[in-house]
C-alpha cells in the first residue's frame, strides 16, 4: 500500500503539470495558425471599437505567447510600431463574436489536456458589460469565478485550463481596476499609458508566456511587476488563508505569524533575516519591506498585514530606515521616586518632555528625568508620536513601586515599622545589635520573604533563627545549608532558643533519614536533591543559607528548591555574596523570593544582563541598568548591610564556633579514635597516662578532621571570601590543605616551621600586597607572631591548640592596626574527637586569665554558640 502524498509534493507535481501543459498548449496553438494560412479575424481600423479582441497575424520565425490585452486603437491612425501590411481577409465581426470566437478557441484547447478537479473559485465583480456577455454555454455566474490559475469554469468534468486562461484573467483584472471610470461605464476600457509604450516595443525571442502579450499586432514584454501589483490590490485572499502583522521594531520590523512553510522559504531568501529563538519570530531590516510584501501577496495561504501607516505595499514603497528618522529609547529607575527617559534627541519627543510639569534635565547625563507618578502620563503620549518608541518600566518595577507612582510625597528613606517580637525568646531579643534588630523588622514587614544579603560576620544567623521564631506558629520549619554547617545550625538554634530541645532538631545526615521528623529539620543542599520523595508535603516556613549555591538554575540542587520556596509561605534567604560574578546569578533568588517578578529569565537578562544574540543563542553574562537592578532590590527583595556601614555597633572580634563531624574516614581510623576515646575515660590513671593518652587521641583527631577541613574551605572561597588565614599544627594537615588548593587551582602561601626567615617575610608581603594569593596556610606554632595580615579580616582554626595564648597571638596576625574592619575568627570543632576535651579547657583557661586582668575578656561570652560538652581534666 503506497503512502499518501505530502503537502509539498503535491505542490511540486501541481506545478510540474502546469508547465507541461503550458508547453503543449503553446505547441497546438503553433499547429492552428499554422493550418489557417495566415489568415486571422480581426477589425478594420475604421471601424474598431474600443477594447475589441484582436488576434494578430504573426511571424512564424518569432516565438508567440498565448494572451490578450486590451488596448483602445486610435481610429485615424495605426500604431507606429506596426509595420505589417493590412490583411485585405480581414473581416468585421461584433464585440460579442469576438468574444465567442476567443472562448471556442479556448475550449479546444481545454479539451486537449486532461484535467483534475478545480480549486475553490471566488468572484469577480466589476467586469465591463462587453466583457460580461458569457460565451456560449458558460453562465455570467461561471465566467465570474474565473480566477487566475484556475480551470476554466466549463472544464470541470475532466479537462484542464491553459496558460491562455490565465492570461485572460489578467486582462479580465486589468478591466475590473477600471470599472469606476467613465469609459468601463460606457463599455470602453480607459488607456494605460504605461502599457501602450511598452507594447510599442517589439519582442525579443526567448521570452515566457506569461512575460509578452499582444497589441498592435505584434508580441511586446509586459511592463514587469505591473498586472501583479493591481492583480494583487484586486483579487482577495483565499479564506482558509494564514493571518499574520507585521509590526516595527527600531530600524527593523517583525513578522508575527504560526508556521507557514512557503513563507518561511521566502524569510530565508532575504538577506537581512533574523530568527529569535527566544520569541520564535523573524524579523528584517526596513529595506527588505516592500520584497517581502510583494512576495508574501503571492502566496495564497497568506494574508499578513503590513506595517502600520503603510497602506499598499505593492504600489509604493516604505522610506529608509534613515529617511524616517525613528528614535528608540526606554525608561530607567535612577531612584525611588524618579526614573529618566533614555532615549536620543527628537524635537518632538523634547517638546512633550518640557511639557510635563516634573521634567528635569540632567546637564551631566545628558537626559530627562520626571517622577514616578508621571509615568503613564508621559508613555501615553509619547506613543502618539508616530516616529518614537519609547518603552515604559517593566511591569515589575511599576508593581514594586506602585505606592511612588501613585504619591510623590513619600520619604524615600521611609522608616520600616517596629515588629511586636513578644512572641520570641526574650534571650534572642535582647541578644540582638540595633542593625539586626532592624533586619528582623524589615523581614517581618515584608511577610518574611526577602533576602538577607549582610557581611559576612554581620549575624545573619541569629537574625535568621529570630525571624524564623516570630512565625512559630506556622513551622516544621526547613533550614537548607551547606553540609559543612549542619551542625553548627543545630547548636546555633540550642543556643538561641532554649525552648527547642535537642529532640526538636532533626539533622537529616543520610538520604535513608526522614526530612519532616523535627519541628526544626536541617538538611544539605546534596541530600535535598535525594530526597525529592520526601518533598511532596511543602514546608511553610524555610531558611537557605548560602543561597548563592542556587545561581545555576540548572543544577540539581536548585531544581530540588525551588519549588519548595515558590509555594513555602515565608522564605529566608542568607548570602553575604548573593552574585559572585555576573546579574544572572541573581535571579533564581529573585524569583525565589518574589515568584511574580520577572516569570522568564529572558526579560530579566535583556534588562539586566546586556542579552546579546549570537549564532548560537543568547549570552547572558553581561551586565545593564545596574543601579535600577539594586533599587529594586533593595526596595522589594534585599536587605544589605556591609562592616563599614555598622562597623561602631560591632566588637572588635568576632568568634565563632563551627560544629563539624568527621566524615569520610576510613574503618581503620574510626576504630582507633573508639580505642583513643575509651582510653580517656578509662579510670585510676596517673596524669602522664592521662597526657599520653591526649595526646595519642589529638593525633588521631587531626587526620580524622581533614575531609571535614577542607569542605569548609571550600565553601568559603566557593561563597565568594577573598581573603583569608588557615591555621593547623600537624603537618599531615597542612598539606592536606595546599594539595586540595593546587588541585583547585587557588594561589595560596604556606608557612610553617621550615620557612626560612627571609621567605617569612617575602611571603607575608606578597599575601598583603597580591590580589591573586586567596589563602594563607599557616603552622599555629611557628607562624603566630611577627607576620601582619590585616589585608584579610578572617582567620579559621582548622585545629586547636593546648595553649590559649597562643591562639590568641595566632588571631591578632589579622587583628593589627591597619585592619580596618571587624574580624571574624571561626574555630574548627570536631565532635566525638579530642576537640570535646581541648575546647572546653580553652574556655576555661581564658575565663581564669579574663578574671585575673591578663586577657581581653571571657572567652565563652565572646563565642557565637554554645558549649555542647563538658569535661574536666585537672592535669592540664
């Protein structure tokens, strides 16, 4: 069983057939004026009517085209350009005889090919009365639906039309465009000037049928263009045609059309074509216009609107681009209440903005700016100029801002209401520094969903766990964060709201976990994307710190959040670099926080992230109107605070304690920190037992921190930290650290006791002075006095130390004169290691040295959480 043909091939057939016929026909009417003798009907000169048929006898050397035109003769003279003598046969026939004549003549050679049955025909209306009169056999009805390309009306039942018929139907149009004339009224055809020069001219050999025509007794070119034209101005669409619009765009204009497989081949031959993917239309330059009009006329299942103001595309053409003198431009937030036009000079577009009563005009940017609650204002009339195109604001800063456009009396430094934290712990509240008890009022006063986007060492989380705890009512909550943290989360909530109990707090460690078995449930990025079973009941209250790890919306963490935030009713976002690089970080948090702002990444990256189109697709790595972007960050999505800007509300230090779980490490090395840990409780030892016994236990613990180390690391230069100190004591550590920073590809420096003096200090100016050099990797022992390196403002204890002095001196290396920030001061505590016994005793010892005068304070009180273990060893 064969296949049913396609569209396109039975196009292709269809026109193959066409010429086949149009050569045979040309070839039987060879035949018949062959066989006449050279003796035709036509009409003496002094006697012919107006738009009489003539049939010319010819010159058997010259090739003939099958086709009249009508054409009103000069009765006292003959056509200069006819040089054959008068046929003395000739014979007087009526205008109607002519007719019958000319449509016997057509159906013999109708007859002669076979025929399929004819396309769906539309009337003609404004046919002259002479041309009117039907042929024998054929109704006025059956002449009317005689159109270009189509069958004969009576050559329905198994024969085909000729080219001749098409031909005829040019001269029937030709009558039709002057029906409204004095001479169609009348019976007589009006004279085309245009048309009787060119038929003058004599015809050259080679020439198509459908390019000459006769008149004055002789084949002429026809005028090119000119019967398609007012063809195309006369005869309306097919009905089942494809509508389309062509709209202007700057210098350019657009098709907006559905799929169209002619039309896209005729897209694809223009040389100024460009395809958007992104809006999935074309578009062309101005000077491509008028082709594309006439082109697209010819296709029947295709009716495209032109341009506005370009009434007939096929008889005049659109001006230049340059000649029009089209300006673009669009509208930019430049603050909370006003916004400027950016735009090039129009006189008329300079009229209208001296006529708005806010207009302002910058000397220094060069452009005009107005209030905010004259903006629809302005657009409206803006957009009855017909050579200017100026685009609003996005609709998303109009909804943003809709409280500026609407009142320009607004305090652009409106103060945020105080919130009611009755409701929470009083030790939280009365914990908090005045800029993050600001911060918890701005989260509050926008329905807890915003970005919180301080400093690093600013307390973003004990603001966090603040707003978290003033909707209470409606957790579980979730709190998402890198895998390093988990547990520093966990003692950060214990610390911070001693009305949560350990048992409250889940800490999903394994995918095999259960995410919803806590009333706080603490979960990584990695292990989110596990457990998408487990995500089917949303959580209405969520907090993600480092939220910057969601910037690849293609990433299968982000794709594990997102939903979760779009639909959670408070969503709390932590990052102190929310964008490391480029504005398209920015937006899966935006629309995390705010789902209705800027739906499709591709307007938010044409706006924000200078989109450039290439062979390839879109690049969004750029960036635009950046002052507009923080404007509306600030106003609707983010809350940003930097070191400088409270830095007299911070202490000097900083500490903070980082709760980390040794992972990763091998049976082995578990086996011997159990054998390490049990020697420690073991009873009746002397206390050089018990040092040993520390000391073994310490030794085991720096090889079971390292996997824990280093993702730590990592996570602060992936957060976007420029600088910073790492301080170890074992060796087996430090380098550790320096192969997994070369395999990173991260410059760093190392000191430790096999430094030289000399390269001492050549290394510690290359770190102050270099802004490649990220990390500097430093023995506590032998690098924790005589260096400076206030170029960083943080300092990470991968391990600890028996002496608290000495970690003291370790910390001032980046708190010196010269730092001119708060420095953060992180330590590294590993549970179920020697950390349980040294850190407590740390505390301890500096508690002691505080009350005696000889230190800076209570070292507890200065720590961001709380002690989870207690020992006491009275040897050390």
């Amino acid at each position: 069983m064969s296949l049913p043909l396609t569209e396109e091939q039975r196009k292709k057939i269809e026109v193959n057939r066409q010429k086949a016929l149009a050569r045979r026909a040309e070839k039987l009417l060879e035949q018949h004026q062959n066989a006449g003798s050279g003796s035709s009907i036509t009409t003496h000169p002094s006697q012919s009517k107006p738009g009489a048929f003539q049939n010319l006898p010819r010159d058997p050397s010259k090739p003939v085209s099958h086709g009249v035109i009508f054409k009103q003769q000069n009765p006292s003279s003959s056509s200069p350009g006819d040089q054959r003598p008068h046929n003395p046969h000739s014979v007087h026939v009526s205008t109607s005889e002519q007719a019958e004549g000319m449509w016997k003549r057509q159906e013999e050679m109708s007859t002669a090919c076979p025929h399929h049955s004819p396309p769906s025909q539309m009337p003609l209306t404004g046919i002259s009365p002479p041309l009117a009169q039907s042929p024998p056999g054929v109704s006025i009805p059956q002449l009317s639906g005689y159109e270009l390309g189509q069958s004969h009306p009576q050559a329905s039942h198994g024969t085909k039309s000729t080219p001749f018929a098409n031909t005829t139907h040019e001269s029937l149009a030709k009558a039709k465009s002057s029906q409204d004339t004095p001479a169609s009224s009348s019976g007589q055809l009006p004279k085309d000037p245009e048309l009787e020069t060119t038929a003058a001219k004599p015809s050259t050999s080679g020439q198509n049928i459908s390019d000459v025509h006769y008149g004055s007794g002789q084949v002429t070119p026809r005028t090119e263009g000119r019967l398609q034209q007012k063809l195309g101005a006369s005869l309306p669409k097919a009905v089942s045609s494809q509508e389309g619009i062509c709209v202007r765009n700057g210098d350019r204009f657009q098709v907006q059309i559905g799929y169209n497989a002619e039309l896209i081949a005729v897209f694809k031959s223009l040389p100024s074509r460009r395809f958007d993917p992104a809006t999935k239309t074309w578009n062309f330059s101005m000077n491509d216009y008028s082709a594309l009009m006439r082109a697209a006329q010819r296709l029947r299942t295709v009716a495209l609107q032109p341009l506005e103001g370009a009434s007939s595309v096929a008889q005049t053409s659109l001006p230049s681009a340059s000649s029009l003198r089209f300006v673009k431009g669009q509208c930019m937030l430049i603050s909370r209440a006003r916004f400027e036009a950016d735009i090039n000079y129009s006189e008329e577009l300079i009229t209208l903005f001296k006529q708005m009563d806010s207009g302002n005009y910058d000397v220094k940017t060069r452009k005009w700016n107005f209030l905010l609650e004259d903006h629809n204002k302005l657009i409206e009339r803006a957009r009855c100029l017909p050579q200017v195109q100026l685009s609003p604001l996005p609709k998303t800063l109009t909804l943003a801002f809709a409280s500026q456009m609407e009142k320009t009396s607004l305090c652009p430094t409106a103060d945020i209401p105080e919130a009611d934290l009755s409701r929470v712990d009083p030790k939280l509240v009365s914990s908090l520094l005045p800029f993050q008890r600001a911060g918890v009022n701005f989260a509050i006063a926008k329905g807890g969903r915003l970005l919180l986007a301080d400093d690093m060492g600013l307390g973003k989380t004990v603001q966090a766990i603040c707003i978290a705890a003033f909707y209470r009512k409606e957790w579980p909550l979730l709190v998402v964060v890198p895998s390093s943290v988990r547990f520093t989360w966990e003692q950060a909530f214990l610390q911070w709201l001693p009305s949560l109990s350990p048992d409250q707090i889940n800490v999903v460690v394994t995918g095999k976990d259960r995410l919803t078995t806590g009333l706080v449930n603490i979960v990584s990025f990695d292990l989110l994307s596990k457990l998408e079973k487990q995500l089917k009941t949303p959580f209405k209250v969520v907090i993600v710190d480092e939220s910057h790890f969601l910037k690849n919306i293609k990433t299968a963490r982000c794709r594990a959040a997102m939903p979760l935030l779009k639909v959670a009713k408070r969503v709390i976002l932590l990052s102190g670099t929310p964008a490391m690089s480029r504005p398209s970080e920015l937006y899966t948090q935006v629309i995390a926080v705010k789902p209705t702002f800027f739906p499709q990444f591709h307007s938010f990256g044409l706006r924000y992230c200078d989109a450039k189109r290439h062979a390839w697709g879109w690049d969004y790595s750029g960036s635009s109107n950046l002052g507009e972007l923080k404007l509306l960050l600030e106003e609707a999505v983010m809350l940003r605070r930097l070191k400088s800007d409270v830095l007299s509300q911070l202490p000097a230090k900083q500490r903070k304690m980082v709760v980390v779980i040794p992972g990763r490490i091998s049976a082995k090395l578990r086996a011997s920190l159990d054998v390490a840990a049990k020697e420690m409780t073991t009873k009746n030892q002397s206390k050089g037992q018990q040092r040993e016994a520390l000391l073994l236990f310490f030794n085991r613990t720096a090889e079971a921190k390292i996997p824990s180390v280093i993702e730590y690391i990592l996570d602060l230069l992936e957060s976007g930290k420029e600088k910073f100190l790492v301080f170890a004591h074992h060796k087996m550590v430090l380098d550790a650290i320096t192969n997994e920073l070369e395999r990173k590809k991260v410059q760093y420096i190392r000191i430790d006791g096999s430094t030289s003096s000399a390269d001492r200090e050549s290394l510690c100016q290359q770190f102050q002075l270099s802004e490649r050099h990220a990390v500097a990797v430093l023995s506590i022992t032998a690098a924790n006095m005589g260096l400076t390196f206030s170029s960083a403002n943080l300092v990470v204890f991968a391990e600890l130390f028996w002496n608290p002095g000495v970690l003291m001196q370790a910390e001032d290396r980046v708190h010196r004169i010269g730092q001119l920030s708060s420095v953060g001061i992180h330590y590294l505590v590993a549970r179920g290691t020697a950390d349980d016994y040294i850190w407590p005793l740390i505390q301890e010892k500096m508690k002691v040295l505080g009350e005696a005068g000889v230190s800076e304070g209570n070292f507890s009180e200065m720590t961001e959480t709380t002690d989870y273990v207690h020992k006491c060893l009275p040897f050390l």
